[in-house]
C-alpha cells in the first residue's frame, strides 16, 4: 500500500493494513446479502455467511450493520478523493471534471446501484445512516468547488460562496441519473446527451460570472 | 365520487366504493408500518396491527407486501392525473405546469419520503416493484409532453418525438430535489431557485426549438 493511500484510511504499519484488506474483502462478500435481502432482511448471520466467516468472527470485524455501511461509504469516499486528485493535477481541471462528469452519467446502472438504493433507504430512517450520507455528499460538493476555484484561480471562502449552489445542483442531477435513484432509465443517448448539456451548462454558466 | 374518478380507479357501484374507501384507510395506517420498519422488516402481521386489523381480514384487502406497494403507486398517480387535469384545463398550461413543478420542487422532504426511498430499494431488487415504479414515471413524462403538445398546438406523435427527453430530465431532476432519493436537503432557497431556472431553461429551450 503507497504511503499517501495508507494514510487516507488512516492505517499505519503492516498488521493495521492487513487488516483493512482484510476489511475490505469482508465488505465485498457481505454485500451481496444486503443487495440480495435488504438492509432489515439481512441478519448479521445473513452477512457473515456471505463472507464466509462465523458470526463471531465477523463482529470483529463489523460490529454492526451501520458499521458495514459506514465502511461503504468510507471506501467510495476514498475512490472519490482519488479520482479528484487526478482531476486537480491534471493539465486541463476543468475538461477532466467534466469529464468524470461525463463517465458518472454514462455509466448508470451500476452494479452497486441496489446498494445504494438500499441505502438511502435505511437513510430515510436512521438519523446516523443519514448523516453519513450528507457527509459523504458534501464531500463530492465540495471537490467539485475546489476545482471549480482552481479553474477560476478563486481563494477557496469566495470559491465556495460562488460555486457550492451549482456544485450541488450538479451532483442532484448526476445522483438523479444513478440507477438505484429511480427507475433503471433505458439505455438512452439522447437522454445522457441532453443531462450532460444540462451540467455543462451550469459549469460555463457559474464560470462566466452569470447565474449568481 | 364523482364518474369520472371511478372509472379511473377502475371501481363500479356502491359496494366497490365502499370497499375502494376501506382500502384507502388501511394503506394509510399500514404505510407508517412501512416507514418505521422497511419493506422486509415489516411482516403482513405488523401492517395488519399497524392498520387495526386482523392479518386475516388484512390478507383480504392486500394478499402482499407487493400488493401493497402497487396500491400505493395507484393512489399517487391518481393525485398525479387529478393535477394534470387542472393544468391542461387551465387559462395558461404552460404557466401552471411551471408553477406545479415549483410546488413539487419547494415542498421537498414531504412526510411520505422515507416511504418512497423504501420503495425504490425494494424496485432494486424485485422487477415487478420496479416495473410498477417505472410505470408510474412514464405516466407523468408523457403527462408533460402533453402539456407542452398542447401548448405548442402539435399533434401527440410530434410532441412526443420533441419533448420527451426534455420531460424525463425535468422528472429526473424534480426527483432528485425530493429527499427520498438522498440526503434531505438543507431547506435552501438558493438551491431550490437555481434548480427551478434550471427545469423552466430547459422548458423554454425546447418550446423555442432549441436542443432537438
């Protein structure tokens, strides 16, 4: 594991990143459980046995349901770090956002997509699960300001002030374009077509000074 | 209740009414049972104590879960055709589907969210939940076409062929401002006004030609 990763995750030394990937093959296992039964339907039972383990081992590593979605959520908020420092760092910010806008929209109907369905679901219910969520959400809003700042050579406080509104209305578009959201849209280009003209003109529009 | 409306509940005759009435009641008391517990975490015999009833008598009215969740698709749709109509027989369409995708838009985190995050979960897993949902969806882009027909006077093939792909993003996003479908928004008249000027941009474009 590159040192920067190591960090990211907040592991150090050997044992602690066995463990994670350890962690991490358990959480890949399990989820099937939960795509297959649901979040309520899924017995810590249910998801031991998905990842082939006893229930008392498996608490070791997960002690709860929550814990398990925590630690979905944590490793889709470490892709997502990753993939915004490779936007950041990349010759053109502004055509790599969009992009990886670009990608996010066309490959909807994913296969994590029920996942997702099934946690906001939970969400809707558990305050805790909720707040996970937002965070990991706001999380996305704010990479997208930071490269929207870069572009624009704004300080981050007026970069925010600018762009966080459209930032967000972005990621509910992108967000509403995911299967698990919704309906499963058909395979449609025109449809992808008309969603990303949609964001792009929201990202020239707010670039240019208009709209705020 | 007026002709019209039991043709479109698809009822004839005091006794169906009656019975179309009992129904009602029962999905809204069975519904909370729903909400506090999940699809799978609610068995028929929580809806039923949730509805006051005997599971027998309650197996009578909804034979399943699935049952219920269809009931529960046909009542909004019914709301959703009963708006529809005031729009196409109103002085200005065009001003009313405006001002009804407002309301939609600004009355998010509505009380019936969690239910519909709940439903969608569920529509990830099982094709017949999903096939109802997308069902409904359809109805309500094909109700926006005709608005949109009727005002540019074309006729239903046309409209249909122009606007379709602007009324499943304008869905798309009204959706996603919803707060079943992600974390609830913070209540944020920014937000809800640059998602309002994006679905009224995207409307008016189409109606002048542009983007098709």
């Amino acid at each position: 594991m590159p040192q920067d990763l190591s960090t990211l995750v907040g592991v150090n030394g050997a044992e602690a990143t066995d463990s994670g990937h350890r962690s991490e093959e358990i959480l890949g296992l399990a989820r099937h459980a939960f795509v297959e039964k649901g979040f309520d339907g899924a017995s810590m039972q249910d998801l031991a046995k998905a990842a082939g383990m006893s229930a008392g081992n498996f608490y070791r590593y997960f002690p709860s349901k929550a814990a398990l979605v925590e630690a979905l959520i944590a490793r889709d908020l470490l892709e997502v770090e990753q993939t915004f420092r490779a936007i950041a760092t990349s010759d053109d910010p502004l055509a790599a956002l969009k992009a990886t806008l670009r990608e996010r929209v066309m490959e909807n109907c994913q296969d994590e997509d029920p996942l997702w369905a099934e946690i906001l679901a939970v969400a809707a219910r558990k305050p805790d699960i909720a707040a996970l969520l937002a965070g990991f959400e706001i999380g996305i809003v704010q990479r997208i300001v930071s490269v929207l700042g870069l572009v624009s050579q704004l300080p981050e406080e007026e970069a925010f002030r600018r762009f966080e509104t459209h930032a967000r209305v972005i990621v509910l578009i992108v967000r509403g374009s995911a299967c698990g959201h919704g309906p499963c849209p058909a395979a449609d280009s025109d449809l992808n077509e008309l969603i990303l003209k949609t964001i792009d003109r929201l990202i020239d529009d707010v670039l240019a000074g208009k709209d705020h």
